[in-house]
C-alpha cells in the first residue's frame, strides 16, 4: 500500500537532525477515499520539492496553483529548503516515496536506486504533449534526458536567458580610478592592484576595511579556480574537476596549471589580499560581506551578476578581461558553447505512485507556454505580465532585488519548463538581466572552444557506483589540500606525495571510465 504524507513526513524527521526542513504545506484531507481522491474527485499525488530557501510556500504562488487545478490534481507539499544532501539517501532507501520528486534526484540517485523510479517514455508518448513537443523540437534535449539504458527516468527544463559562462570576473571600476591604476590584464599585474587596493584606501573611507580578493565557499568555478584559464590550457566549470583537451580527459587537480595557481593564490593570501576568512566563511557571510557595508569593500571578486554578488554597489563594478598567468598568453574563461540553457532531472515519478498517467498529465502542464513563460520569473501580474504573446518580467517592489523577487516568487531553477528560443525572444528580460547577457559577450573570444569543453556524459550503474566512490576519497584530499596550500603554503614540498596519493585513490581507474565514456559517447 502506498504510504502516507504522514508516514513520508515522520521518515524526513528521523533522519533529520541538524539540518532544517520546512514542514508540508497544510492541505485538506477531509473525505479522503481508498482511492487516492477527495470528495471533490480530484486525484492526490505527493510531491517532495527541493527549494530555494526564498521560494514561497508552494500553495502560495499561483502559477502552480493553477497547473494543478487544471490537470485536476490536489498537491499534497513536502517543501525541503536545506539539508536534502544528508537526508536523501535515507530516503531513498526506507522506499517510503512521495508520488513526484522536484530538483531533488540526479543521474547517481537514478543509477543506484533505478528500481524506485518510472521510466517515462511510453507515459510522454501518451500523455504529455507539451513534453512531446518539446523533444520532438529539440532533440538534443531529448538525448541529454535519456540514460545510457536509454530510457528516461528524470524530466528537463530549457530554460530562458541563459549566457554561456556561469561566473563572470569583476573589479571595482571606482577604485581603480581613485587610484589611477588600469585594469590588470596579467597574474602581475592583479597582484599589484590588490595590493593598492589592500594599502591606498580605495573606498575613501579611511578605514582598512577593503577586501582586495574574496571568493565563494565552494571550491568550484564561483571560486578562484576560475583563474586556472589564465594559463591558456584548460577552463573549468561545473565540474571543475573534469575537462577535455583535444578529446583527452582531463583532471584538473592533478595539472601544472593546478599547481602554479595554488602557488600564486598563497602569494596572494601570505600578503593578506585575499579575504583571510575564505574558507572558513558561509555564503552568507560572503555575499554580507560585499553587499551589507556602509562602503563597497571587495576589490576584485566572482559571480553570477553584480546584483548577486555585491548589490546595491553594483554600479562601481565593470566585467574585467581574463587574466593570463604570464604575458604572451592567451587566458580562457569557464564557460559552456553548448549553452547552459538545459538542465536535467528535474521531476522524476517513483514507483510508489498509484496515478502515473495523472502525474505525467500534472508535470506536463509546466511544460506549456503560458506555464514556462511564469516557471523563471513569477506568475502573471507578480513576475510577468501578458501582452498578447509577449511576456515582460516586471519589477521588483521597492527594496527588493530582482533576483530576490523571482526566487520568492517561482522555481526559477528548481523548476520545470520549456523556453525554446523563439519564446525566449518574446520574453522581455529584466534589466540586470539583459546587462548579464550583454556581459556575457564581453567574455566571448576567452570562452574555450566546444573540443575543450566537457560535453554531458552517461555511466553505467557500475561505472557511476565506482565513480562516486573514488571521487568522495579524491574530494576529501583535494579538498583539504587547497584550503591548506593556500592559506598555509608547502605545495611545492608536498605535491608528489599528493599525486601518489590521487593515484592510490583510484584516479587512473577513474580516469579510464571518463575516457572510456568520452570515446564511446563522442
């Protein structure tokens, strides 16, 4: 028998215990029958949705409200805001399943757990034209949805005003004036800058509160990994791990490149130009301490946008070139020439649910126009607005960021949508937005090009299991090495027992299955 909303609520609460989980939102169950409908004859389905910690309640947002009552559905909401990392597993395991998961599975779950989820091909086929359409127009997202078995288990999202880097680099344009300094074009060069920026008061405030260099607590491409394109060979991204050049794996901790960057950034920190709390802080305290000062305080920094990452001073900052680590050399910046509008599993249904067909039917219906055009940016009349078969985003109250604003008030993306790009000329972006977009073309001859780009790639079950072994023993090294080296120095005496290290972990092994896929594959 399928489990109950309660008995699924009272699994999230063992296996919780230092994180936090936002309850379910309150629904009616008064007149529930055996058959999983309410009086009214409205089919229930429970759905488990991984969310931004500013997303509304979801009976609060109307756009999804009106999805359900049009697929005729009652949602029945287990709303997790932090925490699903831990919590996951446990669940997965227990089999004790909500009908639907939203932004919660990936490729590894759906690896190691097939058997609890549907594969959904002979369900689109049949109920889900809007998912139908979508394929049938783009079927390369189609393949990118379809596993190596070649079924698919997750649903995608193809989503709106996406640029082709995640990061962009950038530089406070005032300070560099009160200085008289140029932007630095080389590793030297941003040396000397920060250290003005450290030692000459940029800010004016006469106080030593500048931070010439911060980064993001991961240790991915929101951090200074980023700068590893500066030596001409390899530019990470999300996974800053792996790459490929000329159709080899590559892995990027192991490289020269690596290490000379480590090198430079404990120069950087041993000289205190790099913000000494980098990796000890939350992304709370990063984005406080950028954003909630009396006077700009972060020189040189990376992220999303200005707005994300430095707020209402936006307006003294400039997207700044790529660096390179010596004169002569031509510098790469992350980015994907596929384009970063596709992202995948993003709804899977389990094998617990009673209603397939009513489930598909219910996911299908954010697959609309009318439904996409809201799942970004907001419902109608809070997000966008309607005109005709225009959308324009509109903006945020008085006080509120636009980021800020769509986060609270749709999935953004967490959610499920289809924004091919003809919809997506019809959608009118909001101006920090379109400044991103333009932004993004400033960076363009730095992007690598697609045959220096990790393309997507499928594992086998046993491939995947064996991946995600070696790779938790590989990030625990890594990982710890990097804060160290950094902050405290000694890579040079320390990296051949590193390598030997990686080694004994299993990276020629984990190596071999990235290539093994990369030939196969591509």
């Amino acid at each position: 028998m399928k489990k109950s909303k309660k008995m699924l609520t009272t699994m999230l609460a063992a296996v919780m215990t230092s994180v936090l989980i936002a309850g379910c939102s309150p629904s009616s169950t008064e007149g529930n029958t055996e058959g999983g409908t309410t009086s009214d004859e409205k089919t229930k389905l429970e759905v488990l949705a991984v969310l931004n910690s500013l997303t509304k309640d979801m009976d609060e947002i109307p756009y999804i409200q009106d999805i359900s009552e049009q697929a005729g559905v009652e949602i029945e909401w287990t709303e997790v805001r932090s925490g699903w990392d831990e919590q996951k597993n446990p669940i997965l395991a227990s089999g004790n399943l909500p009908d639907v998961f939203i932004s919660a599975i990936g490729n590894d779950d759906i690896a190691t757990f097939n058997s609890q989820f549907l594969p959904l091909g002979d369900l689109i086929e049949e109920h889900a034209p809007n998912i139908k359409r979508m394929f049938e127009e783009m079927p390369e997202v189609k393949e990118l949805a379809t596993t190596i078995d070649g079924e698919i288990y997750g649903l995608p999202a193809v989503l709106p005003h996406r640029p082709s880097s995640s990061v962009i680099p950038m530089m406070n344009q005032e300070w560099l004036d009160n200085l008289g300094l140029a932007a630095p074009t080389t590793f030297d060069e941003l040396y000397d800058v920060l250290k003005a920026f450290k030692e000459d008061d940029p800010n004016g405030n006469g106080k030593a509160d500048e931070i010439p260099f911060d980064w993001a607590p991961d240790q991915g491409p929101y951090s200074a990994m980023a700068l590893i394109g500066g030596f001409g060979n390899y530019a990470a991204h999300t996974d800053w791990y792996n790459t490929v050049k000329g159709g080899e794996h590559v892995f990027l901790p192991e490289t020269e490149d690596y290490k000379e960057l480590v090198t430079f950034l404990h120069k950087l920190y041993s000289e205190g130009l790099v913000n000494q709390e980098v990796f000890t802080q939350d992304w709370a305290q990063f984005f406080s301490r950028s954003q909630n000062t009396e006077a700009a305080t972060v020189g040189f920094t990376i992220g999303w946008s200005f707005e994300q990452r430095v707020g209402s001073w936006s307006d003294q900052y400039e997207v700044v070139t790529p660096f390179a680590a010596e004169e002569g050399l031509a510098p790469l910046w992350p980015a994907d020439p596929l384009g970063m509008k596709t992202q995948t599993n993003k709804a899977v249904i389990t094998a617990n649910t009673e209603n397939p067909e009513a489930a598909i039917k219910w996911l299908d219906g954010f697959y609309s126009e009318e439904a996409s055009a809201q799942g970004y940016y907001g419902s109608f009349g809070i997000g966008v607005e309607q005109n005709d078969n225009q959308y324009t985003v509109l903006a945020p109250p008085e006080g509120t960021s636009e980021d800020e604003w769509k986060w609270t008030n749709s999935l953004v993306d967490h959610g499920l949508m289809y924004i091919p790009a003809e919809l997506d000329e019809r959608i009118v972006a909001p101006p920090t937005v379109a400044e991103r977009m333009d932004q993004d073309q400033i960076l363009t001859s730095y992007y690598p090009d697609v045959d220096n780009v990790l393309p997507p790639l499928k594992f086998t079950k046993e491939d995947d299991n064996e991946l995600s072994i070696i790779r938790t023993d590989l990030d625990n090294l890594i990982s710890s090495k990097w804060a160290e080296w950094i902050s405290a120095g000694g890579i040079e005496a320390e990296w051949d027992n590193y390598l030997e290290n990686l080694h004994n972990m299993g990276l020629a092994r984990y190596k071999e299955i990235y290539q093994n896929a990369l030939d196969s594959q591509y």
